[in-house]
C-alpha cells in the first residue's frame, strides 16, 4: 500500500541519514538525495487519495515533525561535510530526534487507518449505486417486454405486406433490366473510350506518386544529412584540440617522470593499474582514428546532400559526376553483396566533363533506376547459376560507368553491366509504362518509364539500351550540356 512505502521511504532516508553520520562518506547523503523525491511524490500520491485525511489538526502536527526531522537530517550532513561526525551521530540519536520520529510514526499510522475508513467508505457507496442500477435495470426489462411483443406484431404485418410488395417488384425490375440492356449495348462503346482515358489517367497517377516518393526520399536524406553534419562539424573542430591537450598532458608526464621523484606507494599503485605506459602508446592512435572516422562521416553526409538535390524546380549546372558517386553510395550496400553473393565490381571511367545544365535530383533518379536494375540482373543471373550448376560464376559481377563530350552541345553517359543481357523481345518494351519482367510486388514497371521522360521530356535528350543475351546491357544517355529555353 501507500502508506507502507511511505513508512519505508522515511525508514531509507532515517537510515541514510545515520549511516552518513557513522561512516563519513558522501554515497549515504546521495543515496538520501535519490530517495528524497520518492518520498515527496508518495505524500502527493496519498493527498490525492484522500485530502481530507490531510486537512486536519494531526495532519499538520505530522508534517511539522517530518519537517524537523528533514531540518535535523540536513543538519547532520551539514556536520559530516565539516568533520564533525560524532556531533552528527548525536543529533540523530538525540531525545528530540527520537520524539519527532515517533510523532511521525504515529502519524503516519494513523493516516493509514483513516485512509482505510475514506476507501472503504467509497467501495460501499459504490455497492450501493450498483443496486440501485441493476433494480433498474430490471424493471426496465419488465417494462419492455409488452413494447417488444407489440413490436414483433408490427414485424409479422410488415412481412406480409412486403411479400405483396416483392411480386410487384419483380415484375417490374424484368421490364427494367430489358431497358438497361438495351442501354447498355448504347455505352459500351463510350466505355471502351473512358476505359482508355482511365488508363492513361492511372498511369500518370503512378508516375506522379512515384515521382513524389523521390522528392520525399530526397527531402528525408537531406534532412538527416543535415541533422548528422551539425553535431559531426562540432567533433571534427573539437578533435585537434584534443589532440594538442593530450599531447600538452603526455609531455607533462613524461618530463614528470624524467625528474625521477620517490612516487608514493598510491600513485605507483594507480600507475601500474591504468597501465601508464600503455596509455601513452595508445592515445595518440584512438585520436588519429577518431579523426578518420570523422572524416568518413563528413564524406558520407556531403554525398548524401548532393544525392539530396532539392533544387528540380530550376535547371541549375552541377556535376554529372558528384550525382553518379552519390547514388553509389546509397546503392553501396548491395553491392558488396550477401550470403553467397559475389560482390559487384564498379569500374569508373569518368571524361573531363563541364558542368551540365540540368535537373539534378531527376537525373540522380535515372542513375538510380538503371543501377538498381543493372544490380538485381547481376544477382539474379548469379542466383540462377548457383540453382543450376550449383555454383557461382567464375567471372567477377561488374558495372562500368563511362562519361564523355560528345561535341560542344551534349555529353554521353554509359552504363553498363556484364550481365545475361536482354532479349530482343523484352528490350522492345523496355520502356513502356507498366512493362516489368520482375516478380508481382517487386518491381512497378515505372521506373525505366518515369527514366524516359526525365531524358527525353525534361533534358531534351536520349536514352537508348544495348543489349544481347549473354553480352550484358548498355544504358546510353546523352544530354545537352546547355538548355534551350
């Protein structure tokens, strides 16, 4: 109950108090500290309960002894903290403190009971209402019974003039269904018509969520890479000055050790037990790969900024370059591959490119679309060898992406993957909405579609597949480096 943890709170920070004063040391006035406020939330608690019980003139006799016994507590660490610790232990042990204790005891023994009397009190009235509500309930039930019984004769005339209704019913939806037929044959040709329209209204509609999906994806990155960067900056700063303290500090100790002082038995103790000489070793190298890893972070979080572009409303110059770099370091995960999976080489073969006028966050989306389907080709031509020769390929998985200046209006932008290659018949629907060769729930059909009208429709420019089965495939972009307006 409430009242027994009170009891045990008060008997803690008695305890705590006491065991202060007889041995001196600090973790008894904490561990008062820590239980202090339990004690203080449990007296709300029981306030709450019943504040009545804490209105009258015992109530505040109680609080006032508690609150002299906390005056004396206080007192006692006050001492200890001077030294004083025999004056502490007579404080607490005095008549008054003994006095003031058992007032609260009795107290608090007191309130329990009056505690009880309120709850019990409440639980009868309770009992009470519960009668009073299940008598009229039942004479309620009493009094609908007749209600009921003139109900369900009202029910059986309903049924039987329904039954009449239900004739005429059928006669007439027969003469209806033979006008709806005839209606019918009319609109199927214009349904065929808003069939068509509903298919291309459904194809946008994908093609804009999907669209929207990338923008949010966007949005997400950028914040995160922007919530990372701040508190990276501020370790980054901070490091070379903890590298130059705990230089400063190890210069200090070795020149220390140099004037060959007799050490007292504590400090030789200490020396050996924090392993000195390995601490001295060891620092200089937990900073330098604090550093590196700081470093790899920062480098991270500009990729994943870059891949973020959130600037499509306007065609702005970028590097083709950074989009490419960034987009692999979001795929870098499934490349180094899984199980018993092959990790996938990337082969860079970047021209000296100027910087191209474009929308970046939609062009890092086509690099995105191609080098997912370029990845998932690789692993499940991989997958395809391993369940039919039952092992893996013996060539090395490999992507090459290969840019260049075309002339002095466009680039060219190559991707291409040492994979099984693509039909004929399949590459002809490569990229039409809708058209996958992917399992149902794994790939939308969309993106080599949604690719397209980025290339074509934003850029001005091309995109066209090369490929042959067991000679991989080739994705060719080309782009004008400048937008006509």
């Amino acid at each position: 109950m409430l009242s027994d943890e009170i009891t045990y709170l008060d008997e803690v920070l008695t305890m705590s108090a006491r065991m202060n004063a007889a041995t001196g040391k600090f973790i008894w006035e904490e561990r008062y500290r820590q239980f202090e406020p339990k004690l203080d939330l449990a007296i709300k608690q029981s306030i709450k309960l019943a504040p009545k019980v804490y209105e009258n003139e015992d109530a505040k006799k109680v609080d006032a002894a508690n609150q002299r016994l906390v005056e004396m507590e206080y007192q006692s660490f006050e001492l200890v903290k001077k030294n004083q610790k025999d004056i502490a232990q007579i404080l607490l042990s005095n008549r008054e403190y003994e006095s003031q204790k058992q007032t609260y005891a009795d107290g608090v023994a007191k309130r329990k009971r009056n505690i009880s009397l309120q709850l019990q009190q409440k639980v009868d009235d309770s009992y009470k209402k519960m009668f009073w509500a299940i008598l009229e309930s039942i004479i309620s039930l009493a009094m609908l019974i007749p209600a009921w019984l003139l109900v369900l004769h009202l029910l059986q005339q309903y049924l039987k003039a329904k039954k009449i209704a239900q004739a005429a019913l059928e006669e007439t939806n027969y003469r209806l269904e033979m006008q709806v037929a005839e209606r019918t044959a009319k609109l199927k040709h214009k349904n065929n018509q808003l069939q068509q329209t509903l298919q291309e209204l459904q194809q946008a509609q994908v093609q804009l969520i999907q669209t929207e999906k990338m923008s949010s994806l966007g949005q997400l990155v950028a914040g995160v890479a922007h919530e990372i960067n701040n508190p990276v900056n501020f370790i980054y700063g901070n490091l070379m000055h903890v590298r130059e303290y705990s230089q400063d500090l190890l210069s200090l100790i070795n020149l220390y050790q140099q004037q060959k002082f007799n050490y007292s038995p504590q400090l030789s103790s200490l020396i050996d037990e924090i392993d000195l000489e390995f601490i001295i070793d060891d620092l200089p190298k937990v900073l330098s790969s604090m550093a590196v890893g700081t470093d790899r972070i920062r480098e991270i979080v500009l990729t994943l900024r870059n891949f973020s572009r959130l600037d499509e409303a306007e065609m702005k110059p970028v590097d083709i370059h950074e989009g490419i770099d960034s987009t692999l370091l979001i795929l870098q995960y499934r490349l180094k591959g899984k199980h018993k999976q092959q990790e996938i080489a990337i082969i860079k073969d970047y021209g000296d490119l100027p910087l191209i006028e474009c929308y970046a966050g939609g062009l890092n989306q086509v690099f995105m679309n191609i080098l997912s389907n370029a990845i998932d080709a690789l692993y499940e031509w991989e997958e395809e060898s391993l369940n039919l020769k039952g092992e893996t390929k013996k060539h090395l998985s490999s992507i090459m992406i290969h840019t260049q200046v075309k002339n002095e209006e466009c680039v060219i932008i190559s991707i291409k993957d040492n994979g099984p290659g693509i039909p004929d018949k399949v590459k002809t629907k490569l990229f039409d909405p809708f058209f996958t060769t992917k399992p149902i729930g794994k790939g939308t059909g969309l993106g080599l579609s949604i690719s397209y009208q980025i290339i074509v429709d934003k850029h001005k420019g091309t995109i066209k597949c090369i490929s042959a089965p067991g000679k991989g495939t080739e994705f060719l972009i080309e782009i004008p480096i400048k937008q006509t307006r």
